[in-house]
C-alpha cells in the first residue's frame, strides 16, 4: 500500500528532532539558499552529507510509527515540508565504490524514494542527473547539494514528463550533461486517492496513466540508444501491482503495468546485456502520500497493516536500488524486488 502522516509518531518532541540546513549551489535556477528544515531523528550527529560511524540499525529502531498526525500539502509537496521529515539516508548512508564512474538519471529524484536512490547511487560513485517538476525546485536544490557533497556531478533537469518531447529532451540533456548514461531510473509517479470509480475522471485516469506508464515508455525508448552493455534500467513499481488497495483503482493499474513492462523489456534487452528490473515498495513515508495520495484516515493509520507496524523510509530502499544497478548483479533482470515490510510480492 501507499499511505501516510504528521506527528513524530516515536514521541519524539520538537526540540529532539535536529535541523539540518544546506546550502543550494545548483545547477537549475540561481543558487541561493535552501530553507533550513526540521529533521527527522536519524542516527548519527555527522554533517549533512556525511555519513556517520555508526549506521541504522539505532535509526530504524527510531523510525516512526502510527498513528500520525494527519497533514496536507498542496500537489505535489516537498519532504522538506512533511513532519516528520522522511529519512533519505542523508545522515546514514555509506559508500562503497560499486558504482564509480558510472552515470545515473533519476526521475523523481528530488525526494521521496528516488532521493534516496541518488545519494545512495552519489555516495557509491556515481554522477547524477535528476528530474522533478518546476514546484519541487527546494527539494531538488537539497538533493544537488548532496550529490555534490559526496564529491560527484549534479545535474538537475526540471520538468513536466507528461509531454513526450519533454521526455526526449530531458535524456537528451541527462546524456550531454552527464557524458553518457548507464543507469536509468524510472521512479516519478502520480498517485491520488479516488473511493469510487464514478469519482475518478478521464483526465485523472490519463494523468496517472501519463505519468507513471506513458512517460516511462517514453524516457525508457530515449535512453535505450545510450545504454550500453551492463547498463540497466529500474523502475520504482509498488505492492499495488499485487494488492491493489480500493482507492488506488488507476494508481495500481499502472503499477501493474509497469511490472509487465519491466519483465517484458527485460527479455527484449536480455542479448544486449541491458538489465531491466524493478522496485515493489511498501508503504514509505514521502510527499505522495501527504498531497491527495492518501485518505487522511488512512494518512492516520500509514503503515500499521505492514508486519512491521510502520511505513518504511526511503532509506530502507537505497541499497536495493544499489543492489539491482551494481555489475555483480548481472545476472540479475526481469526481476522485481520487494520492500514492504513483510508484505507485498506474490
Ligand atoms: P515522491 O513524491 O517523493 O516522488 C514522486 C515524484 O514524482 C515527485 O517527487 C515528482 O518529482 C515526480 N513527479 C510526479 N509527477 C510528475 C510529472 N508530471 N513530471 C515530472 N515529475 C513528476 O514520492 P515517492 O513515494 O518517493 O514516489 C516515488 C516512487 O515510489 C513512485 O513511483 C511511487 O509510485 C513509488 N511508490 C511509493 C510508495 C509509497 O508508499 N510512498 C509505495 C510504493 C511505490
Ligand atoms: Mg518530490
């Protein structure tokens, strides 16, 4: 499922969660300042952009739990607004050079899961392009601080990939930018709660449709012609491709479809040695969930259905994201990959 909510639900208190500040130096817009915003707890006290000594074995112990309290962004929201804040590794995630040298496009990478996909992806040694639309230019400034933090190329490409010739422009651009491609991360995503099917309306039904189908089609065949042998393309799925919740009709209708795309692309691209596999998330605290993703009962309740009795955080991703790019797993396409908790895959 894919819900969500507002409290720190650990019991933390305000004056508990820290602040971290970063300064934007990036590459969209003028650089300037990147509002300073309330943490999450998170293991460790390194400076943003350094991981730790110690890793999240103590963060996850912490990592909040239901009930939440419930909290409302406009569409499309930032993390830097949620509270509690989603943990994207910022503080946690360490390094190992699996991926040195190599060069991502990330869309959605702004916040949320594919966030932390690239400062895992940065922190191992890649150079980063990411995608996300004009309204998330706060959180996106944060994630190019981070890239570069960890030493790597940032690249930031706003825009709408509903448009087609956008979609084209925006590989394009990633590839010139960036010097090639080798590793493509299809992870933006529309989701909105709809009770009823005679609620949800034709231009909603495209909207999702565009979104998280057309535009994956469209960024996946632009990038095709860069991608060379073992490189790979992952594509941020949901459990809802298996467990469709009622009020996610069209939502997980396209996740459905992109694990039917991901297996069959995976056989056409098998010879060219192109790997194609996707993520299936649980519920993960992000901005989707807090603009219209979820109900707010639902918001309320985010996570507590997992047998881990919380929604999970966008850390808890980075690594299967890691895993599935990495050459050692080159054997390794066609594949879905479950992070939900305890539930999820079929
Ligand atoms: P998120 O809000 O952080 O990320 C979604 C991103 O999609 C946004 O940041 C935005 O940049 C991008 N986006 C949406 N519409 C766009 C458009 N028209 N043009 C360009 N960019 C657009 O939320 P998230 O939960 O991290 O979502 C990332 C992926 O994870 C999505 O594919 C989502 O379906 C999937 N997922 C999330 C959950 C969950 O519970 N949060 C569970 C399963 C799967
Ligand atoms: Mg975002």
């Amino acid at each position: 499922m894919d819900s969500n909510n507002e409290k720190p639900a650990d019991g933390a208190q305000p004056s508990r969660r820290r602040f971290v500040s970063t300064v934007a130096t990036g590459l969209a817009a003028s650089a300037a300042a990147v509002a300073t915003s309330p943490a999450m707890a998170q293991n460790g006290d390194a400076a943003p952009g350094q991981p730790p000594a110690g890793r999240a074995k103590d963060a996850a112990a912490r990592y909040p739990r239901p009930p939440f309290a419930v909290q409302s962004q406009p569409w499309p929201a930032l993390a830097s607004k949620m509270n509690p804040r989603p943990d994207h590794g910022e503080t946690t995630y360490r390094g190992s050079g699996r991926l040195a040298g190599r060069k991502a496009l990330v869309t959605g990478g702004d916040s949320g899961i594919g966030r932390a996909a690239v400062i895992a992806f940065a922190r191992e040694g890649a150079d980063v392009a990411i995608n996300y639309l004009p309204a998330e230019e706060a959180d996106a400034r944060e994630v190019v601080k981070l890239i570069q933090d960890a030493g790597r190329k940032a690249v930031a490409i706003p825009g709408d990939i509903r448009d087609e010739a956008f979609c084209r422009k925006l590989v394009a651009e990633a590839v010139r930018q960036l010097g090639g491609l080798d590793i493509l991360v299809n992870n933006a995503a529309r989701q909105q709660s709809h009770d009823f099917i005679l609620e949800l309306t034709t231009e909603q039904f495209d909207w999702t449709f565009k979104t998280n189908v057309y535009a994956m089609f469209w960024i996946t065949k632009a990038a095709i012609p860069h991608l060379k042998q073992g490189s790979c393309i992952i594509n941020t799925a949901s459990v809802q491709a298996y467990s469709p919740s009622e009020n996610l009709l069209d939502y997980a209708s396209t996740k459905s479809a992109q694990v039917a795309f991901t297996k069959s692309l995976a056989k056409q691209l098998g010879k060219k040695g192109i790997r194609v596999n996707a993520i299936a998330p649980g519920p993960i605290w992000t901005p989707l969930q807090v603009c219209g993703g979820q109900t707010p009962e639902n918001l309320k309740k985010f996570g507590e259905e997992s047998p881990m009795g919380r929604p999970g955080q966008p850390a808890e991703l980075a690594l299967a994201f890691v895993t599935l790019a990495a050459d050692e797993s080159s054997y390794t396409t066609g594949q879905v990959y479950g992070v939900a908790g305890g539930a999820g895959n079929p």
